[in-house]
C-alpha cells in the first residue's frame, strides 16, 4: 500500500466542493529542468484533519507528476510521539509536513527532508511501508557500502511491524506545526523542540 489511497479517500470525503487557490505554469521542473510544469493547488475540506492543502504538479515535457499536501493552517512547532502496541494503533491517520523528521528509536530509523520532500498524509501502518521501500531501496542501491546483515534485519523488523507484532515507537519532529497524527491518549504532543529532534533539523 503506498498510502495515497489513504489521501484518496480523504478527498472523495471533502466535505465541500475544492476551492482552486492557485494555477501556473511556466514553472520549472524538477526532473528534467525545463519550464514545462504548470501547477495547481487546491482547498479541501476533509475529515479528521479540516482544511488540508493539495498541491499537484506536472510535466507536459517529461511526463513527472507529483502530489504534496500540508495541512492548511500551523500550530506551533511541536514533537508528536505515538507509541505503537499492536494493529490498533497502525491505523492512525497521520499528516507529514514536507519540513517533518520521523524517527522510530527502537531501530534507529529515521526520515529527515531534503528539499524535494512532499507532505503526505497516510496511516501508521503506510508510513512503515515508506520506511521499507526506502529501506530496501537504499540496501539495494548502496553496493559494497551495505551491511546486508543490517539491512536484512531491519526489512524483517519492518515486515513484522506492518503485521501488528512489534511494539515501537514514532517520533515526529513538527518543525513548522503543519503535521498531526490523529488518535487518542496514544498520541502525546509535546509543544517544544528539544535537542534530539534539533539534530534531525533538515538543512535546506
Ligand atoms: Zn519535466
């Protein structure tokens, strides 16, 4: 499951008509350089989150599309963590800003922006396969440098995890207060940026 669907569902769930708040073109893309993008955002109101935010781009050239979404207004900057004791809490709605840092401690793996981030909004058990497909990606792509012991380890970690086996936890780092993780007492916000999210402050 990639977690569009997730997106997907939200929006069919609009609770109003989408208000088209911006439409260009000309603007430069990012895969192939050429100002061949044209670029619409738009207001949706869905459930859970209100307001959201969706921006899509696309490349009459290269054919490269994207989707971002952010939640329409900010709170302050603030560390969310979620601990996770089994299924229940893997379907927790969450909302990443593109300028977010996830981490999950017990493995140490983490998910710091770099400036061709987008905002998405999925589950917990969706941002797990986030994790695994970069996982796998990076175990793949990183040659002689890899530590396939590792890698296998944390893939396995990963997989039990999305099937409800592994208690852990998820720390989101809400640099600009545009991410929500929607839940009950699971869910503890902490209105500060302390250090251990300070060093996974992207670099922009
Ligand atoms: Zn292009």
């Amino acid at each position: 499951m990639a977690g569009d669907e997730v997106l997907d569902r939200l929006l069919r769930e609009s609770s109003r008509e989408p208000v088209k708040l911006v439409d260009v073109s000309g603007v430069s893309c990012p895969a192939c350089e050429s100002k061949s993008m044209s670029v619409s955002e738009y207001m949706y109101s869905v459930p859970f989150f209100g307001n959201i935010v969706l921006s899509v781009g696309e490349c009459s050239r290269c054919g490269y599309r994207y989707r971002d979404v952010r939640l329409a207004e900010a709170t302050e900057p603030k560390k969310i963590i979620v601990r996770v004791e089994g299924e229940e809490q893997l379907r927790l709605l969450v909302a990443r800003s593109p300028l977010s840092s996830i981490f999950i401690p017990e493995v140490g793996l983490e998910m710091i922006p770099s400036r061709a981030s987008l905002g998405f909004i999925t589950t917990v058990e969706g941002l797990l396969h986030r994790f695994h497909e970069v996982t796998s990606l990076a175990c793949k792509e990183g040659g002689g440098e890899v530590d396939v012991e590792k890698c296998r380890s944390v893939l396995e970690w990963l997989e039990r995890a999305i099937e409800g086996y592994e208690r852990f936890t998820i720390v989101i780092c809400d640099f600009d207060g545009l991410s929500k993780i929607v839940g009950g007492r699971e869910v503890v916000e902490i209105s500060v940026i302390d250090e251990e999210c300070r060093s996974r402050e992207p670099s922009l």
